[in-house]
C-alpha cells in the first residue's frame, strides 16, 4: 500500500534544456537501443514556464508511469524503482537542479552532440524560472546544484543567474561544468568561497590529441587555467577524463599525469569516465582506466573516483575478461595482480559502503569484488538517512564506522565531499585504494 514506480529524478529532479524541460539526464540501453534524456515539456519559442507547469508534466509522466503498459521512454530504466514516494513529483521541492539551458560551446568534443553545442538560447526565460524557484523556497534544501550544457560563461545571463543563486547561501555548492577555455573571475570567487565546485574534462594528455578529441586547440590554455582557478581550493576542482579508443594508449595517459604533475594540479580531484555513447566497456578501455587509475594513485592525487557510467556499463567479471586486461596491460610490463583489490583476499570480512543513493546500490548489483564479503553494511555519511536497511542489507551512521575497515565511495557527484568528510573524522584510511571491478 502506497508504493508506485518511480525514480529519484522524476520526484526531485528538474533539468532545463534549451528547448526543452527534463525529468533526467541518464542514459540507458535498453533492447539494444540508447534511451534517456526524458523530456517533461517541449517548450516552445517565446514561452514561459511555472513550477505549476513543471508539475503538472511530470505528474503525468508518474500516473501513465504506473499504468497498463507503463511509461515508454522510462521502460527498461535500471533506475526505476518501486517503494512510497511519499507524495507527487517535486512536491517537496527541488533537491537537484541543472541549468543547461543553452548549446553555445567553443568545443566539438567528439563524444558530444548538437544538444550541447547547436548554438541554441534557452527558449524560454531561465531568470524568470529561476527567480520563482528561489520565490517558492524550491531551492531552500536543494542538495545537488550542476550548471552545465554548453559553456556557462558564454551565456550573457550567467553572472546574473549565478550571483542570485550564490546569495541564497544554499547549503550545496553549485557543481559547475566549464571547459575552462574561458577564464571567469566570478567562477574562481565562487572556488574560493566554497560556493563553486568546478568540473573540467581534459581528455588528453598532448595538444593533438586533445585537438583531435574536444574540436579546439587549447590544451594549454585550459590546464593554465585550471591552475589559477585551484591555487588557494584545489580541493574544489575535478579533474575529468573520459577514455576513448581514440585517447587511451598508455603513452597519451602518462602524458596526462605528467602534465597534471607539472601544473601543480596534483591537489584536485580526479573524475575517471567512459563514452556514454558505448554499450559495454571493453577490455582495452578497462586496461586503460585501470592503468590512469594507477598512475595517478603513484602521483599521489588527492582522490580519484569512478563515473557511474563505468559502473554501469561494466561487463561480466570473468576469466576472459581478466586475462583480455592483463593482455593489454602486459604491453608496458603491468602486473594487474597488483593493482586490482578483488585479486587480493580481504583483510577483513565486511565491507562498508559510505552512501545510501541509487549508486551506492547499484555496487552491490554490479561489481564482482562486493560481492566477495560475506557482509555488507551501507554508511550513512549525512546521518539522515531514514530507514536502518536498504534492501536486505543494514545502514549505520558514519560515526558507527569501525575505525579499521574495508570501505568504499557509493556516490559519484557526493564522492569529493564524502572523501572530505572522512577525512576530517580520520576515516579516509579505510578506503580501499584499488582498482575494483
């Protein structure tokens, strides 16, 4: 009794688009076919929208959820779930809002599309939007805040819409996604705040690959700024790379780390991703992940963490699958052995998973190395966690954690505050240092 299907997004989530109002920004296959990206309402041009509106459209989407035949862009969703939503969509206000609502980017990265980089103005007025967002208190306990799509600091309204939120004093800091080919003082103000935590995907470790990968030759340019943007936070700074057949031999990856090391970026974080756009990882592209994931732990990062896209899309763990990696790794003398943590017997019988979203589950459903434990206890890392279960499985506060442990992330975007956390309790020593799949 009181249970329906839904998913997270569509009850807390709003995404604004350029020409379009979004229930999510995951991407599935599904049947073989790449689904996601699930539109609440086609705006037209000249339009304007109310909260009201946005209710209402993702209301709709809930009820033929929940019918005969169910909701089609939604069907075969691993995000799905059935449980009490304890009321309509965002009834409760917006825990995640993301602002992409233009496609004017200097960059043609090659995993990218039009939605990104068309050259489209929101159609409809984001500051109006927003505004009623903030007059409604929709913002008032928002968790996550991303501004993304094309290049925020292009948009003319950007220093507007980002001051009026900056001065609600929010509790998140607003994850902003920038190419940084762009040097933006009010986006190092906000670092040095903590009010701004800025993502940046590199993708390369020399200036032809990155031409050839992200359309533009500023290689330098973005790595000079990423540097002055992190000198007095760099704990506020990711560093992303998405591996690609066409940027992951191990002599562009060595590059990479060579140059984070020379542009004293060594104090961010680092964010390691795969193409959306592919269905499965491949042994190569798991060789190369596993080899930068290496390589980075020995320039002592400060904390590096897996995209849910490579969770997703992990194939079976299998003895084929080890061997087709050790292949490739064998090439530079690697002994994967030692780098992997399912190879090695657990020091101790329990594992603690510090999360409790949709990413924390999703480890105990797909990685071979969770699995192995004969006990798995999810973390509570905010202490508010309602329930003491999530599934089968118990959930303590973070407090509660043994202070020697097996442990592991289960977030992805939370991951650097997490880390964060457990490092102010002299936790971050349970962490289990390698590669797991």
């Amino acid at each position: 009794m009181g249970k329906s299907w839904s998913c997270y997004d569509l009850h807390n989530s709003v995404f604004l688009a350029p020409n379009e109002i979004r229930t999510c920004c995951k991407r599935f296959f599904h049947e073989n076919t790449l689904k996601g990206d699930v539109v609440a309402i086609e705006a037209s041009e000249d339009s304007n929208y109310s909260v009201s509106d946005i209710r209402q459209a993702k209301k709709k989407i809930y009820e033929e959820m929940n019918s005969k035949g169910g909701y089609n862009p939604c069907n075969g969703c691993p995000h799905l779930e059935f449980k009490d939503w304890g009321g309509s969509p965002i009834e409760n206000g917006i825990d995640y809002l993301s602002l992409e609502y233009h496609s004017i980017c200097n960059m043609r990265c090659l995993y990218c599309c039009d939605t990104y980089f068309g050259g489209k103005q929101a159609s409809y007025s984001v500051v109006n939007l927003v505004d009623e967002f903030i007059d409604n208190g929709l913002l008032t306990n928002t968790n996550y805040l991303v501004w993304g799509g094309g290049e925020p600091t292009l948009d003319r309204n950007f220093n507007k819409i980002l001051d009026s939120i900056v001065s609600m004093n929010i509790g998140p800091r607003i994850r902003m996604i920038s190419n940084s080919t762009n040097y933006s003082e009010e986006i190092k103000k906000g670092i040095d705040e903590d009010k701004v935590f800025l993502v940046t995907s590199v993708d390369a470790g020399t200036s032809d690959v990155f031409r050839k990968v992200r359309g533009l030759n500023g290689f330098d340019r973005v790595l000079n700024n990423l540097n002055k943007y992190s000198r007095d936070n760099p704990q506020n700074i990711i560093v992303k790379y998405i591996i690609r057949d066409d940027n992951c031999s191990f002599d562009e990856l060595d590059s990479f780390v060579e140059q984070i090391i020379d542009n004293d970026l060594i104090a961010c974080n680092f964010q390691l991703s795969c193409d959306f756009k592919e269905e499965d990882c491949s042994p190569n592209i798991l060789a190369s992940i596993i080899y930068l994931h290496n390589k980075l732990r020995i320039a002592n990062v400060r904390f590096i963490f897996m995209d849910d896209l490579i969770i997703q899309r992990m194939p079976k763990v299998n003895d084929l699958l080890i061997n087709n990696i050790d292949k490739e790794l064998k090439e530079v003398d690697f002994n994967l052995s030692n780098y992997l943590s399912f190879k090695t017997k657990p020091e101790y019988d329990k594992l603690y998973i510090i999360g409790t979203g949709s990413q924390a589950k999703a480890l105990v459903k797909r990685l071979s190395y969770v699995k192995g434990f004969s006990s798995i206890i999810f973390v509570d890392p905010n202490n508010s966690f309602s329930s003491n279960k999530i599934d089968k499985f118990p959930v303590i506060k973070i407090d509660e954690m043994p202070n020697k442990s097996n442990a592991i992330i289960g977030a992805v975007q939370s991951s650097p505050f997490i880390y964060q956390s457990l490092l102010s309790q002299g936790k971050a020593n349970n962490l289990i240092e390698e590669f797991i799949l």
